[in-house]
C-alpha cells in the first residue's frame, strides 16, 4: 500500500516543509505490526516526488482476525490494499500536512494550490471505473486508472481487480490529503474495525468545506459509514442536498449488499437491486433501482395483510405454525388476532431466527399479545411439536426447495403434521414480465417459480391425495392475462374423510 | 438303595436342619469330592466372623445386666451378617452361580428370603434338609469344643420337626429330606446348566422362517448342508443349525419346518429357541383358548389338511409331539467354545443378568421383547434392549425384521422378513459371515406388519428434536462420539439450505492432518520425514503414499440404473455427486450429464454386473481446481497476487528511481526484490491446478477409495488394493484418471517417496498424502490412529500460509502450530464416515444414516485452524 505524491513548477521544494519530511533523511518507523517508509524520489526546485509506503507483518495481521478459521485467512489483501487501514497506518507521518500547520514562513504554502500528482493503490473496490471517476473528477481531477496484470492460462477474469489511480489536479496537499482521507475508505469493499461515531466525526473534518457539495455525497457518507445506526446519525449539515433517499431502507439495502456481511433473507421477495459482481454495468448507487414507483404498501405488507385476513376468518386459529417464519415478520402479526393461542415461528436460519426473537420480544410488550415461539426447525426432518395444529402457514417458502425435494416434504406436512388449515403462497412466474426482469426468478435463492397451472395442478393434486378441499387465489395488483404478483393456495382439513 | 441328589449349576441350595445335624461336615465332603467349590458355600457364623470377628458369645460367665447388652449386640451383629450374606448371594445369582448356604434355617421365615432371592435372579432354590435322631445330635453336641446345651438343641428340634411340614409348600423347586440312613446312601452329583450348549464344529444361526420352507431348503443348500439317507440335513464339518423361533406361521409350509426342527433337534443336528408364534401354538395345541391371528390361523389351516390327509388318531398324536417339543424350547441358548460362552440365541431380546436362565420373566423378555405399554394403536411399543447389552457375548436374535441385519453393540438381528418378500438370512459361527436367499414371494401381505411399517417409514425424514440440543452416535470404531448444539445447529441449517437430500448424504469424508510435527528442516514447513515417523512410532511398518492431487473433493454415488436407487436413497436416480460439505458440486444440468457419462462407461465395462452391485460409493478429487473453486480463486488467490505484485513492483520502481537519485535505499530494494519473487511464486503456483473446461471435456475425476458396494464395504481392505482398483476403473471411463502411488516399508523405499515427493512438489504439484497399509489402522495398544497424513510441498504451502511464508521470521512462527485438535477430528469423522456408510449398506433408516453424516457436518462445523 502506497501513496506517491509529487508536486510540479514553481515552489514544488515547498512540499517538503509542509510534510516536515526532511529530504536528506529516509523515514522509517516500526510500529506494532506494521512499518511506515517514506522516502524521496525526486527533490528539484521544480519537481518534488516522495513516495509513502507500508509494509505489514502478515502474521500479526490475521490474529483476532474475525476469518481466523477461513482458509483464505493468510491470503488476504488487506495486507496490500489501500484501505482506511492504510489511512491510519500514515496518519502520523502526514500529520502535519493534514492539520495544515508548519513553520511560520512557510504558512503561504500551506493554502497555495499545487500542480499535484497523486499515485495510490493497489485499490480493492467493488465501484467501475465510472464511479471512481465521479468521486473525483467534481473534486477538479484528472483520474488516470491503471489495472493489474490477469494473463492466466485458463479463463478467470476479464479484468484485473487491482487498480491504481493516478490523480492529477491544481489542489493545496491539504485539501488533497482530506479528499482521499474521505475517499479511500469509501471506496475500499470493507471496513476492517468496528465502527462508532468518530466515523461521523472523521467525515466532518475531513470532508469540511467540499464534501457537502459533491454530487455524490449521500453514497460517500454511507458507503463510509455503512451501518444504519450510523448513517441516521450524521448530522444535517453534512448530507447534501440529493437526500431523500436518505432513510429508506431500500438504498441502504442496495448499497450495502456489496458488503460480504450482508445477509440476505430468504424472505425477500420482490426483485430488487442484487449484489453487483460486474464493475461497469448499472452502478447507479445514487438512482436505486427499486420498483418505487407508488406502491405505498409493498407486495410484501399485502401479503401478511392478506394471510391475516384469512387467518382472522378460520373457525379454529387458537394454533399456529409459520413454518419458514424468517425473521418473523409475518409471525409477529399474528399475535394480536383473537382466539390465537400459540404461535411457533419455524426457522433453521440461526440470524434470521434471532432476528425474530428481537422483533418478538418488542411486539409483546403490547398488552394482551400472544408473542411467537421461536423454534428451531427444518422441513427435512420431522418434529412432533408440529402436529395436530390449527393452522400451519408456508409464507413464500416452497419456492426455495427443490423441486425435487418438495414432494417429501409435501408428505410430512400433509400426512404427518395434518394442520386444519393450510395456506401456501408462492410467486406467480406469469407476472414476471410486468416487472420487466432481466432474470428469470424473482430471487436468487429460489429454485422454481411457478405459473397459474402449474401451481393450481399441484396443490389440487396434494389436496385430493390427503383429503383436503383446496381454494386458489392470488395477492397483489391484478393484471389482465397474467393475473396477480403472488399465488396462494387455502388447504382444509376434510374431517372423517382421512384415508 | 441309593438315591442320586443333583445340585442345580446356579441358584441357592440351602441346608437345613438343627445344630450337629451334618450340614458342614456334608459340605466338607462335596468339597473334597469336587462336587462344590469352597467359594460356592457360605454360612451365617462365617459372616459374623466377617463383619465382627465374633464367632459365638458364651453369655453364662456374665451378669444378667452385662448379658443384656451382649444379646442385644449380638443381635445386632446376626443382623448384619445375614445382610451381608444376602448381598452376596443376591450378586452370585444375578451372575448365575449357586450358593449353598450353611445354616439351621429352621422357620419358614429363616427360608422364605432365599427364595425370593433365587426368584428375582431367575435361578433355583432347592433345599437339603437332613432330619436325623434328637439322641445323635446330642451326642455330638456334648463331644464339641462349646456345646450348644442340650436346652437349645431340644428348642431347635421341636421347631424343626414343627415347621417341617410345610417346607414342601413354601417355593423351593426341589426338597430333599434324608434321614441318616438316607444321607449315607445319597450320591451327590452336579448338574450343567442345560442353557449351555458347545459350539462344536460352528453353528449356523437362522433368522425367523416362518413356514418358508423352500427358502430354507435353499438356504441349507448355501450354507453347505447335504440330505443324508435318514433324510437328516447334516454338514459335512459337523456344523449345527440354531434357530432364533418363529419357524411358523404367516408362511405356506408352516409344519414341514416344525418338523424338520423336531427331528434335528431330537438328534443333536439343530437346537431352537421359543418364540412368540412358537409358544401360541404350543398353548393352542394344548386346548387352551387362544386367538390364532397375525398369520397363525395359517397353521391351524395345515393341521386341518393334515387331518384330512392322516385322519384324526396320526394327527392328534402329531400334535401331541409338536406340543410338547414347542413347550420344551428354551428361552434362549448359550454357546460356548474353548470354555468361553461367547454367543447367545434368542427369540425377540434378552437382558444380560438373564443370559443362560430360565423364568417365566424371562421367557416372556425372550418371546415378546422389551415392550413398554402399546401405542394407540394396540401395537407395542418398543424399546432397545439391545442398548444396555455390555456382558460381551454375540447375541443372534429374530422377531423384528429389518431390511439388513442390523448389528448393534454385539447384537445381531437376523430376521430380513422372508415372509414379508424379503431375506431369509444364516449368521455363521464363528466365522461372523451372513448368508442369505431371496424370498420367492410376499406370503404374509399384510400391510400392518412391522416389515412393511419399517420400509414405508425407512426414508422419513429423522426427528429434529433428537439432533437439536447436541447428541452422540455410537461408532464401531472410535466408540461414542457426541456433537455439541451449538454445530448441530448450524449443520441442520446447511441441511436445510444446501445440501443434497438427506437420503442421498450418506457420506462425508473425514478431514486429515497434517504430521503432528513440523519439518525440522529449517527451510520446510512440511516434510514426508514427519509423516513416516508419525507411523513409525505407532507401530506401522508398511505404508502407502499416494499423490494429491489438487482439485475439489467429490462423493460420487453411482447407481447401476435409476430403479435400483429406489432401494437406496427412496425415489429413482443415476446418481448424485457432492462435496466435502454435502453441497451438489455441479448444477443439475452438468451432474445429470457427468452421471450418466459415468454409468454409460461403467455398465458398457459391466462393472455393475461383474461385482453383483446396484451401486458403487467412491471418494475422490474432481480436477481442475477451478471447477469448483473459480470463485474463491478470482476473488481471493488472483485478485490478492494481483494486488501484492502490484503493490510491489511500483514500490520497487520508485526505490528505484529513489537510488539512481542518490537516496540510500539499496537494503529497502533488496528486500522488496525477494518479496516481489515471493509474490511471483505465489502467482505461478495457483493457476498450476487450473484449466478451462467445456461441459465434462477436462474434467478429471480421480477416486481414491472405493467405499462400498451395495452388498459390503471396503474398509476392510488395505490401501493397495483401493490404489488397484481405482486404476481398474480409470481404465473404464475417461473420466477417471488413477492416483500414482508407492508403498513404503524400508528405508530405501522411503528414501525413494521422499525424492518423489520432492520432484512433484518443486513442480508445484500440492504433494502426497501418507496412508497405513489398512484402511483402518490401530497402534499396539488398540487405539485407531491417524487414517492419512497429508505433507504439502513448499511451493504449494505459499497459497495456504500466505506470499510470505517461507522468510525465516514468519516461518519459525509459523512452526508453533498444535495439530491435536484436527487429529481428534479426524478420527472422530473417519468413525463416523464408516459407520455412516456401513448403515447405509444395511440399508438402516435415513435417520440412521443421517445420524452419522450431520455428526461429521457439525465436527467440521467446530473451528479448527483450516490451514491444517
């Protein structure tokens, strides 16, 4: 990791006092687990050039590392990258530059704008080159990429995923130093500390006097910044004025599932912004590409809405399962429709099931509300405490096992859990072109979607087999031949028909 | 005239009769004729010895107060040593030995405890009882060393001869009483437990026929036996049938099997146990009122027609024989070879303190098995004996079917449901082999059965709730392995998500260490050296070496054909092939073509036919590594060789430059021109696993093991053979590529590996891996060791231990590494991946099954430095 700065024409020798790096010596400081090198490269009245770099210890690097049982763990880039690591790493010796104090006499220097060249990488960002561009060039650079080399003997990639950027802009050192003390840690794929509120702070010194105006602010601050905790918290006066997308959830979605981290629940439904693998194509961070266009109640909320509304209407309800309950979301509604007794919130996901025992705990401090049981479970193995129940709800799930595995599964349910009531629901694959989708499921994880047909062929042929009456509708807006977003198929017990 | 008197082998003999009646001094005798052991016979004043060192208190030369206190003492101390005494004959009855107690035991009373004793413990109680002249007892008293006084002899007589009466009503199975001319004439002998049987020239065990008359004919034939001119079935070593009951009902020919068991029995060629339908129709022969249901109306059927055909005289005597031979069956048998009682046949279970007994208690445990209530449904319900099983006999029992036999903890099921359309197996003794024949037909059709239960209920899906708070699987090799929650969970949820279908999961290979040591070279991490010591030291002499190849590992589980995998995995399929974490390792579309590739070279070889097998299990490496890995390749080792080349050359051509302009950086140069030369081996070394393929073309799949056949597991074979075999079939399909490999058993031939590896490793190639010549390996004092141990090459390491790992300061550090805890794991999961894949070729549940295989997931689940 390395940064080259070099300044050109009159002056140029200037540089060094503003650095307070004098050019005889070479600097050279071993801290714990890394060393910081800076040495000249050029000194002439009119060309200065240092070059600034860090070398780690790459064993020190991965202790208490949170991959220690990874097996990529030694292999690990951060040890080469340009990253907030390295920001920290050479805040010492550009301390002064920073600060933008110095000698008395030199005080001049300190606000002249200098014919700059910035070299820094190798850089380790998920961002096309476009992007990277329009992070700097509102800032009055000239960026210059260079890619690393990928001759393989077989096909691996197109590109390199090592860059290394050559910015050149009439900028005083400070100003440069603060833009890329703001912008290396943005544009870097992740954050290798835990972060707080001195990230805010950190922004606001750094990103004092330009990074309110730059057309790209709200992606800076929260690609900075990357928890929501954190974005709420920044203050007015930083965020610019494109910021009505500030509080949605959906840009933050967006932006945040570059992150390894983010986990996807398998309860999303609706097509959506998806993690973004190629650099160039469609990395529009600051126009989210959600389906926004007015539904002021997502597909989702219709559809809980919708499961309620039948639930509500059952005769018997006092027991219900939500079988591949998620993060609860639906669970979390059911507790307040009358009658209902027990709740168990199916799910084999360890973080959506804590999710929902967040969500769980907060909604039952409402009076008279049955909170749901988390439970740990699977449809591939079998479980008593499933039996015999009123209701037993498959909110968007059986599209998510294979269809080949479905008919087991099938079979544990109706033949051995034998719910009175059954609700299924699963996407229309029909209404697919309404969302004009490049894909052709609605989720990754999905393994099938079904037509009207396919999924009303199915369900009668389930219910016929195991003695139920089976009524098919459909959630969502409606559209003419292709019917609505969502399926759903009703289930009922017919009582002393058992075979 | 004189009388014989037998002593039971087991059980508790109690003599009775009044001081100076004979009773040690008859003992004595027994001793010394070897009748009895010295250790077999106890007495009340032995145990008051034992627990007080008093012998007898003699109260007449003490004051009435002071003989108060010695009485009530005394009291206190017969008390106890009758307590004491009872323990001991309780332990010596429950271990089936017999106990002659040595006391007067003149009231009911006195007795009446050992009878119960002997009752609890399922063993005899049989009471001596010497009733000799009040005159000769005096006599005698008067000439001991401390008489008893004729008052108390007088006492003890009139008891005695009170309570005599009622001796023979009180519970004992026999009551001798001699009067002194009758004790002088009686001959004393020993009895043998009747229960214990030689082995002989070996037994064939045989599951339950139930009137399959032509499979057992046909099963005999297998087994070796000829008809000789009597009609007798006889084999020619001498061996023995054994059959576990239930020779009837259900089935077509229910008297042609009692028959031919009356009569081999009746001339010592075959014994048999009682049963449940054996002992129904014992009771209904006898005119009691039974339901004859469940297949046994069938029998009741044959003696109809037999009647027709015999007439009513030949019959009724025929039932007669039949009767009493079905009553006489024991409750189970014990056979012994070299004076070791080694195995044990019976019905439908036994408790080890009831092995080699006969009781009502038992009889019923034998015939019915450890039932606990009935479920709802009126069937009972069930609980595994066979768990508590610890006495190390082999017990061979019936009564359940299953599809395999099922081998539990030294107990071996061996009813394969013939009248159900399966198998009518034969346990050899001791030879430990099955043989078996197919079923002609489903004679009993009866949808109810537990046959037909177990096959629908075989690939249900296994209950969660046995798994989630953390569980143990008990394994043939390594014992009991348990799973802590916590990994359960997290494995389950892989399950869930990822993994192929439970069903088709039968195995996940195990993990493997490296040498527990690292290189003592000082340039090396790992080096062969420490891998042959390791064996070394354990006691392995010979070992195979075997070339790594560096690629993903694969399970393939190939089916001859897509109907023969319904028996397997429960629905139709050619095959499936996953990774080391169950994960489908390609998508549908390319396994279906890979599959179906495989099964057309391997049927067009005939390898299914020529091994008798719908299936073949293999471990093995799919190559190339970016097949798999191409991901993790571009995001990770590319992209990190990319960045680090990168980041060096420009910082080496700025010190460069630095240089020529004066600055004294030539040891800054030096270094980064060794650190851009790491980086450069690191980038030559990860593309060496690396080709493009297109569809299947240059895809190499190199087995390794072949696990199993639908029949039987390899893991009774050695390495060699495995290496053989799988060159065998990369001869089949060009799919297959073989492993090279060396067998190392000398210095030379070590030497001659370690140049090996050597050459391969400086090439770039991953390196070797260091197997024991068995597949499974134990060290001198019987602990299963390290089944592989795998030495990297130098070069190679660079993608594991990073760029840097060989400059000296990293490298020393990177010597402290602790292998204990992989080499645990790798034990644990290569148990578990035998047991698993045994299970799975008994064709056990899914449950069963799966109990190993998510054991090995959750393991692998537990953090453990992944660079091992």
């Amino acid at each position: 990791m390395q940064l080259a700065i070099k300044a050109s024409g009159e002056g140029a020798k200037a540089l060094s006092f503003l650095l307070a790096k004098n050019p005889q010596n070479l600097y050279d400081r071993t801290e714990k687990g890394y060393r910081v090198r800076l040495t000249y490269t050029v000194f002439t009245a009119t060309e200065v050039e240092v070059i600034l770099f860090v070398t780690l210890d790459p064993v020190e690097l991965v202790k208490n590392s949170p991959d220690a049982f990874k097996i990529t763990q030694y292999i690990n880039d951060r040890e080469f990258v340009v990253s907030s690591l390295f920001c920290s790493y050479v805040r010492s010796a550009l301390g002064t530059a920073l600060n933008g104090r110095t000698l008395e006499e030199y005080l001049p220097w300190v606000n002249h704008a200098f014919k700059l060249n910035l070299c820094f990488g190798p850089l380790a960002s998920d961002m096309p080159d476009s992007v990277v561009r329009r992070l700097f060039e509102p800032l009055a650079y000239d960026v210059n990429i260079e890619y690393g080399q990928t001759n393989y003997q077989f096909k691996l990639k197109d590109k390199s995923s090592a860059r290394f950027l050559n910015l050149q802009g009439e900028v005083t050192l400070q100003n440069a130093l603060k833009h890329l003390y703001v912008l290396i840690p943005a544009l870097d794929n992740y954050k290798h500390y835990f972060m707080d509120e001195r990230e805010i702070e950190k922004l606001q010194r750094y990103g004092e006097g330009w990074l309110v105006e730059h057309p790209l602010n709200q992606m800076i601050i929260k690609r900075s910044l990357r928890f929501r905790e954190l974005i709420d918290k920044v203050p007015p006066e930083l965020k610019g004025k494109t910021s009505e997308y500030f509080n949605s959830d959906t840009i933050y979605e967006a932006l945040s599932k570059g992150s390894k981290e983010s986990v996807e629940s398998l309860q999303e439904q609706e097509p959506q912004l998806r993690e973004e693998h190629n650099l160039d194509k469609s990395w529009k961070p600051e126009e989210p590409q959600i389906n926004d266009a007015k539904p002021v109640i997502t597909l989702n909320e219709q559809r809980y809405q919708a499961i309620v509304k039948i639930i509500e209407r059952l005769p018997s309800k006092e027991t219900i399962v939500d079988f591949g309950a998620g993060e609860g979301k639906l669970s979390v509604r059911l507790g307040n429709i009358p009658q209902v007794q027990e709740i168990l919130a199916v799910e084999p996901t360890e973080k959506l099931l804590l999710r929902a025992i967040k969500r769980f705990a907060q909604a039952s401090l409402q009076d008279g509300y049955v909170s749901p049981t988390p439970l740990w479970g699977s449809f591939y193995y079998y479980d008593e405490r499933m039996r015999n129940k009123d209701v037993m709800i498959l909110g968007e799930v059986i599209e998510h096992i294979d269809e080949h595995r479905l008919p087991r599964v099938m079979e544990t349910i109706f033949g051995s859990y034998q719910p009175k009531t059954l609700i299924m629901t699963t996407p229309n694959v029909e209404y697919n072109r309404i969302y004009e989708m490049q894909e052709e499921v609605r989720h990754k994880d999905h393994r099938f979607e079904w037509t009207r047909a396919e999924f009303a062929q199915w369900s009668n042929s389930w219910a016929s087999q195991y003695s139920y009456q089976v009524e098919i509708d459909g959630i969502g807006l409606e559209v003419e031949g292709v019917g609505h977003p969502t399926q759903i198929a009703i289930f009922s017990r017919q009582v002393g028909l058992e075979k | 005239m004189s009388q014989q008197i037998a002593l039971p082998h087991a059980g508790i003999v109690l003599l009775v009769g009044p001081s100076n009646s004979g009773k040690t001094t008859l003992l004595n005798q027994l001793v010394e004729r070897e009748v009895l052991l010295r250790s077999e016979i106890v007495s009340s004043d032995q145990f008051r010895v034992l627990v007080s060192d008093m012998d007898y208190i003699d109260l007449k030369k003490h004051s009435k107060d002071e003989q108060e206190v010695l009485y009530a003492k005394y009291q206190q101390i017969s008390q106890s040593a009758f307590e004491a005494m009872s323990a001991l004959i309780n332990t010596r009855c429950a271990l089936g030995k017999l106990t002659v107690v040595d006391a007067t035991h003149l009231w009911p009373e006195d007795r009446k405890n050992y009878i119960i004793l002997a009752s609890k413990n399922h063993v005899s109680a049989m009471a001596i009882v010497l009733d000799l002249p009040e005159k000769i007892l005096l006599d005698r008293d008067a000439q001991r060393e401390l008489p008893r006084g004729r008052n108390r002899i007088n006492q003890q007589v009139r008891n005695f001869k009170n309570n005599l009466h009622s001796l023979k009503t009180e519970g004992f199975s026999t009551v001798n009483i001699l009067n002194e001319r009758q004790l002088e004439q009686s001959t004393f002998i020993r009895l043998s437990n009747p229960l214990v049987k030689e082995a002989g020239a070996g037994l064939d065990f045989i599951g339950d026929i139930h009137g399959c008359y032509d499979e057992f004919l046909e099963l005999l034939d297998k087994l070796g036996y000829n008809q000789n001119e009597e009609g007798l079935y006889v084999h020619p070593e001498g061996r023995k049938l054994v059959s576990v009951g239930d020779i009837l009902g259900r089935g077509p020919k229910s008297i042609a099997c009692i028959k031919f068991f009356q009569e081999h029995v009746e001339q010592d060629l075959a014994y048999m146990v009682d049963s449940n339908h054996g002992w129904k129709i014992a009771r209904w022969l006898s005119g009691r009122k039974v339901e004859l249901t469940h297949g046994d109306e069938k029998v009741a059927a044959e003696f109809e027609h037999y009647e027709h055909n015999q007439g009513k005289e030949a019959t009724d005597r025929f039932k007669e024989q039949v009767k009493n031979f079905l009553l006489a069956a024991p409750s189970n048998l014990v056979f012994s070879k070299n004076g070791v009682e080694g195995i044990v046949a019976t019905h439908a279970g036994i408790r080890d303190t009831y092995i080699g007994k006969q009781s009502n208690t038992i009889s019923d445990f034998c015939r019915y098995g450890d039932t606990d209530g009935v479920h709802e449904d009126g069937k009972p319900i069930r609980k595994d004996w066979f768990a508590e099983h610890q006495s190390g006999e082999i017990i061979v029992w019936g009564h359940d079917p299953n599809h395999q036999p099922l081998v539990v903890n030294n107990t071996i099921n061996i009813d394969q449901g013939v009248v159900f359309g399966g198998r009518l197996t034969a346990y050899r003794y001791p030879k430990k082999a099955f043989v078996w024949v197919e079923a002609h037909k489903d004679y009993a059709e009866d949808p109810e059965s537990l046959w037909h239960k177990w096959k629908k209920e075989r690939f249900s899906p296994p209950n969660i709730q046995s798994f989630l708070s953390g569980y143990s699987v008990n394994t043939e090799d390594y014992g009991e392995i348990r799973v802590k929650e916590e990994y359960v969970k997290s494995s389950i949820e892989e399950v869930s998500h990822y993994t192929v279908p439970i069903e088709e999961l039968v195995y996940i290979p195990p993990t493997m260490s490296p040498a527990p040591e690292p290189s003592s070279l000082q340039d090396y991490l790992e080096h062969p050296k420490e891998a042959f010591d390791y064996y070394r030291d354990q006691n392995v002499t010979k070992m195979v070496v075997e070339k790594k190849h560096m690629g993903s590992r694969a399970i393939f589980l190939l089916f001859k054909d897509e109907e023969s995998a319904v028996n397997y995995v429960g629905s139709p399929t050619l095959g499936t092939i996953y990774t080391r974490t169950g994960r489908p390792f390609f998508d549908q579309a390319m396994t279906r073509m890979i599959v179906r590739q495989l099964n057309a070279d391997l049927t067009s070889a005939k390898y299914f036919a020529k091994h008798k097998t719908d299936f073949v299990l293999l471990d093995a490496e799919a190559l190339p590594w970016n097949l798999k890995a191409k991901e993790l390749i571009s995001a990770q080792y590319a992209h990190v060789s990319e960045v680090a080349l990168m980041d060096r050359r420009k910082i080496l051509e700025k010190l460069e430059q630095a240089q020529e302009k004066g600055w004294d950086v030539g040891s800054w140069i030096e270094e980064f021109k060794l650190k851009l030369g790491n980086a450069k081996v690191f980038r030559e070394v990860f593309p060496k696993y690396c080709w493009d393929t297109q569809g299947i073309e240059g895809i190499k799949i190199a087995p390794f093991h072949i696990l199993a056949h639908s029949e039987q597991t390899f893991f009774d074979q050695s390495h060699i053979w495995h290496m053989e075999e799988t060159r065998e079939l990369a001869k089949l399909s060009d799919l297959f590529i073989e492993t090279e490999f060396k067998v190392v058993t000398d210095e030379a031939s070590e030497q001659e590996a370690i140049r090996w590896w050597q050459e391969i490793t400086e090439d770039g190639h991953e390196g070797f891996v260091v197997k024991p010549e068995t597949y499974i390996a134990r060290n001198n004092k019987g602990r299963i060791i390290q089944p592989a141990i795998k030495v990297r090459g130098r070069k190679y390491l660079h993608i594991i231990y990073g760029i840097d790992y060989l400059q000296p300061e990293n490298l020393t550090r990177l010597k402290n590494r602790n292998v204990s805890r992989k080499q645990r794991h790798a034990l644990m999961e290569f148990a578990l991946g035998i047991e698993g894949v045994k299970r799975f070729v008994r064709t056990e549940s899914v449950a069963r099954i799966h109990e190993c295989v998510l054991a090995t997931l959750a393991l692998e689940a537990e953090p453990v430095d992944p660079r091992l």
